[in-house]
C-alpha cells in the first residue's frame, strides 16, 4: 500500500480524499493556491506544498508545479479528485512516466472516453445500445447521408465535447448544413478539434448513470444507478438513487450493459456510464466519465461502500473489497452553490454565519466554515447534503427537514432553489425529466 499521497484538488473532495488516506494509515499531501492557504483540505492533510496563485491555470491545473510538489513530499501517488487534470490523459501520463502512481483508470481508457466517436463505437463493439448515428462526418456529402438515415430531429456533438459542451438540435434539414458548418466552427475553438457526429435526437430523456469499478485481478461490479436528471445547462443540482424511473427488469439489463461495457474495453479503477433513458424506458449510451463523481455519496449511502477507499486500493494493486451489493434504501443528494438563486450568479465571499444540518442518515461533505471567504477562482459548490432513509418518500422528508436546519449567512446560496425543487410535484412524485429544472424556472 501507499505511504504517501499528493491531493490534487481542493474544495469538499480534497478533504473527502484526505478523510479516507487518513482512516487507511496513509500520510496525505495537500497542494492549494495561494488563495486556499486557509483551505480546510490544507489545514486536516499531514503536509502542504503551495503551487501558485488563485487562478486554477496556474495552481490546480499546473502540471510541473504538482508533479514538482510530489517529488519534493516524495509522494507514492496522486490522487485527482474530479474537475481540473481527473481526465488529462496526458497527466496521467507523465505521473506515471515520473514514477507516481496515477489514482484513476489507465491513460489509453480515458483517451478512448474522451474520444466521443470512438466511445461510442467501442460501446456498440461490447454490444452496448447506442442511439442510430454515424462516425465522425468529414463532407456535407456525409452530412446529409447520415441525417436522412437518422431521421430528424438529430443532435450534431462535438468528438471532443462531452458534458453538454460542443452540441446543436438540428429539426429540419433546410438548417443542417449551416448548423453543421457554425458548430464545427464552434468545436474547433472550444477544443481544437472540429470532429463532429451525428446521432438521433431523443426528447425529454432522464439522465441515469451507473457506477462502475474494476480491479486488475479480474473482478468488476457495478453499483447501481443514479438518477441525475435535475440540471440546469448541464450542471447537476439533484441527484437520487434508486432511479424512480427503473423497474427491476429495466435496471438489470442497464446496470448488465454497464458492467459488460467496462470488460470489455478493459477498465480499471472507477467509472460511470451515462445513458439517456427515453419515455418508452429504453436506454441508450452517452458517455463515460473516467474519474470520480461530485455525486459519488448517493451510491456510498446506498451501497456501504469506500468508493474514494477503493479507488486507492485498486491502483496500489488490491482487490476489490466486496462482491455485488444489494442497494438498501435511498438516498438524495442536494448541491449547495454560492450562487444568486434567482440568477444564478456565483456568489463569492465570506460566510459570517454556518449551521449544518445533522442527524441520522444525514451527510454533509463540505469545506465550509464559519469565516470562510469563498474566493472568485473556482466553481461554487460549497456543500453536498446527502441524506439517507429506507424509501424515497422518508429520504424526501428528511431532505425538506435538512433544508429547514441549513443556514448558510453573509453569502448568497441556491438553499432556496432547492427548497422550491424538493416542494415540486413533479419531483416529489419521481416524475421528472431532464427538462424539469427548465420548466420549473419558465413557471410551468
Ligand atoms: C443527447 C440528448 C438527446 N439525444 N443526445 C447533454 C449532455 C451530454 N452528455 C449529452 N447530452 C444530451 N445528449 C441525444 N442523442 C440530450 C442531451 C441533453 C441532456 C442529457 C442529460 C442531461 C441533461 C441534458 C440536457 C439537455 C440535453
């Protein structure tokens, strides 16, 4: 096992990784930007090393200044959190060619991944449901061939994007080629790759992704489903499991699909597998993340299992610790953000008063506390409030009696968005889609 491990993040998943080195006997290493010297992760980790200033291109994105950092600690490995290098392939890379154990799946696995032509091709290889949609289109010949044996309405997507990034609707063919040519122009500039694709467009899908883990000893497991359909442009806000939306049957061959995907493209470590699911409960493969989640608590909460623990034992070589888990209860889990919660506008500065909630089958990961300046660098998620019961309508109840403990002063917070999320008929009865923050917010 490790001695030693470089963090290389901040915020509440920098200290969730420093919790689980410190309960496995494994010395943990902090680096922050000079805006973080007061950060919570650097005061609980055993050393600190800082590696520039606030803005994360110089800090947290930083390569040499992070590799420098685990040299100098003499540091067996680093773990990346999620955000920032998690799925830099090339990071990983040059971890490994330094001798530093990367804490994440193989190179080659995220560079498949974050190739969305070729993940998507590699999963209709394992024999995994894609949605009707083509290779990388090089010509308005190809274009148009593609989208008539598609059918409209289709959605063009970046090779490179992901996450929501690089994407266009297209519902009549009069605006395909010009569609086409303006988010080309588009991927080009976001990512320095105007590779695009085509695929059928579904309406109004539910988001449900599934945990998936593999150690280098033969064993892989799922651990079941999360429903992550309340988001607003592409940022999860909500995230529940069990889905409301899967019945037994539909689960099995979801979580079997996820499970044969990770065999055979020859995974290791953590991963999810996000499929779009339609109004007919048909599923479909989106993409894979090569990291691990914000929302990993929910499958924690429901499975019993370290995933962070794991993830660390898997690449020091282990096996995995457990065989397949019944999922017992469920769990919700509410993103907190300094943000305006009525325009969203982060909302950075200091906190001049904090209560957390608590209680049985509650959770709150968070670097917070009271005094705490949250600085403009980062992205605003302060906290997770991840709470537990045996059903779905318990786990409501207790999510709604959370909100009523949280007060978060001196800074703005969507604590009231959520509130108006969790009251939602919509949401109270599990019937929702990735649509429903939009309509909430249209007053429908
Ligand atoms: C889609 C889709 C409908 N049809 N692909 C958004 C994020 C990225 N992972 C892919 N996304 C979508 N891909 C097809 N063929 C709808 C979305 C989508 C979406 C997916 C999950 C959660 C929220 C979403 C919001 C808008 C669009």
């Amino acid at each position: 096992m490790f001695r030693k491990v470089l963090v290389a993040n901040r915020g509440e998943i920098a200290l969730r990784i420093i919790r689980a080195l410190r309960e496995m006997g494994i010395r943990s290493v902090a680096v922050h930007s000079q805006a973080d010297a007061d950060a919570l992760h650097v005061k609980f980790a055993d050393e600190k090393v800082c590696i520039g200033p606030g803005p994360s291109s110089q800090s947290y994105l930083a390569v040499p200044s992070i590799i420098s950092a685990a040299e100098i600690t003499r540091a067996d490995a680093i773990h990346p959190g999620y955000g920032f290098l998690a799925e830099d392939a090339e990071f990983a890379e040059v971890c490994e060619k330094c001798d530093i154990r990367w804490i994440g799946p193989p190179p080659s696995a995220m560079r498949l991944m974050g190739d969305k032509i070729r993940a998507r091709a590699a999963m209709e290889e394992a024999g995994v449901p894609v949605l009707p949609g083509s290779s990388a289109i090089s010509s308005e010949v190809d274009l148009r061939e593609a989208a008539e044996r598609i059918g409209y309405p289709i959605i063009l997507k970046a090779a490179a994007g992901g996450g929501g990034r690089g994407m266009k609707i297209v519902r009549e063919s009069s605006r395909l080629v010009d569609d086409w040519s303006v988010a080309r122009a588009e991927a080009l500039a976001a990512f320095g790759n105007p590779d695009m694709y085509v695929e059928r467009y579904c309406e109004r899908p539910r988001h449900i992704e599934v945990q998936v883990i593999a150690d280098h000893h033969g064993a892989a497991a799922h651990l079941g489903e999360r429903e992550c359909s309340v988001q607003r442009r592409h940022q999860k806000v909500v995230e529940e499991a069990p889905s409301a939306a899967l019945d037994e049957d539909v689960r099995s061959q979801l979580t079997d699909a996820a499970l044969q995907a990770v065999r055979s493209i020859g995974y290791h470590n953590l991963g999810t597998l996000e499929f779009l699911l339609d109004a007919d409960g048909r599923f479909y493969f989106m993409e894979m993340n090569t990291r691990l989640q914000v929302e990993h608590p929910v499958t924690e909460m429901i499975t019993g299992v370290d995933l962070v623990r794991e993830q660390i034992r898997i690449a020091a070589g282990q096996k995995l610790s457990f065989g397949m888990r019944r999922p017992r209860g469920h769990a919700i889990e509410l993103r907190i953000n300094a943000e305006d919660p009525e325009t969203f506008a982060p909302w950075p500065g200091k906190i001049t008063a904090l209560n957390i909630p608590g209680g049985l089958g509650v959770r709150v990961d968070t670097h917070i506390y009271e005094g705490y300046v949250v600085p403009p660098h980062y992205d605003s998620l302060l906290a997770k409030l991840i709470v537990h019961d045996s059903s779905r309508e318990a786990a409501l109840r207790r999510a709604r009696r959370c909100l009523d403990e949280f007060v978060i002063e001196g800074i703005r917070t969507n604590l009231p968005f959520h509130r108006r999320i969790i009251d939602h008929p919509s949401f109270q009865s599990g019937r929702y889609d990735t649509g429903f923050v939009a309509r909430l917010l249209a007053g429908e």
